[in-house]
C-alpha cells in the first residue's frame, strides 16, 4: 500500500497547551490520529514523526525515500534555518509539503521566510490542523498511486 509520511518538527508537541489561541487546542495525537483516518480514507498508510532534533528529521526524511511516495512537512521553526533540512529535501527526490498550522504570513516578519520552501512542491498554511488535510489531499492528487 502507498504511503506519506507526516513530519513535525521542534515544538509541534506541545500542540494544546502551546499559545493556543495561535496553535489550537487539539494536540499532536489528536492531529495525528486525524491524518491517520484522512489517510485510510484515501486509501494509504500514514506514518507519524515529530522531533525536536534537526539531525532526527533528517533521518525521517532520508529513511522516507525507500518507504513513502510523499511527505508533509511540519518543520517548525527550522522551517526558517535549516539549510540542512533543505538539501535533505532536495536530496530524497519525494514531493514535500510545507504545512504550518498557522499562517506564518500574517505573523512576526521572521516567520515570512522558508528556507525549505524552494525545495518543497508547495506550502500549506494558516488552515490549522486542517493544512495537513489539504496537504495530503494534495499529494495524493498530484504524486499519489495511479497519477504517474
């Protein structure tokens, strides 16, 4: 069965008790468990992965290759820094998706630039929890199984 992999990174679990008024109330496992039911929906395995650790994102990135057609990604404030995290998209060779819960665009100037992005076929943000829907929605229509 096709796969993506759900990818959050620092902070993202503290979803619910973190600035809830910018974040929301559900939680990581509630989010998770969301992407999970969309995903048997549409007929795919979903694996769930959040670190606080660059080099562990890393790794989730570099093991997806062999694993997963796609990857949405949650990469949290290295979305803003990582260099690394960059290449590692870039050298996967899978569609990623950006997705932030909140819009990032709306908020503090440092949060406007993605470093990740041009590597990313697209960004998701500012729909909640809801932006790993689209996202997953997104690269099931465009990279799912039966598309190529």
């Amino acid at each position: 069965m096709a796969s993506v992999l759900i990818l959050n990174g620092p902070n993202l679990n503290l979803l619910g008790t973190r600035e809830p008024e910018i974040y929301g109330s559900d939680t990581l496992s509630d989010l998770e468990a969301a992407c999970l039911a969309h995903g048997s929906g549409l007929g795919i395995d979903v694996e769930c992965r959040q670190s606080n650790h660059e080099g562990a994102l890393l790794d989730h990135l570099h093991a997806a290759r062999d694993t997963h057609f796609g990857v949405v990604l949650n990469a949290g404030a290295f979305t803003h820094t990582s260099i690394a995290l960059y290449d590692a998209i870039v050298g996967v060779e899978l569609p990623v998706i950006e997705v932030h819960i909140s819009n990032v665009h709306s908020r503090e100037a440092f949060r406007h630039t993605s470093v990740i992005a041009p590597a990313t076929v697209g960004q998701i943000c500012g729909f909640g929890p809801h932006s790993y829907i689209l996202a997953m929605d997104a690269l099931m229509h465009r990279y799912g199984p039966g598309t190529g």
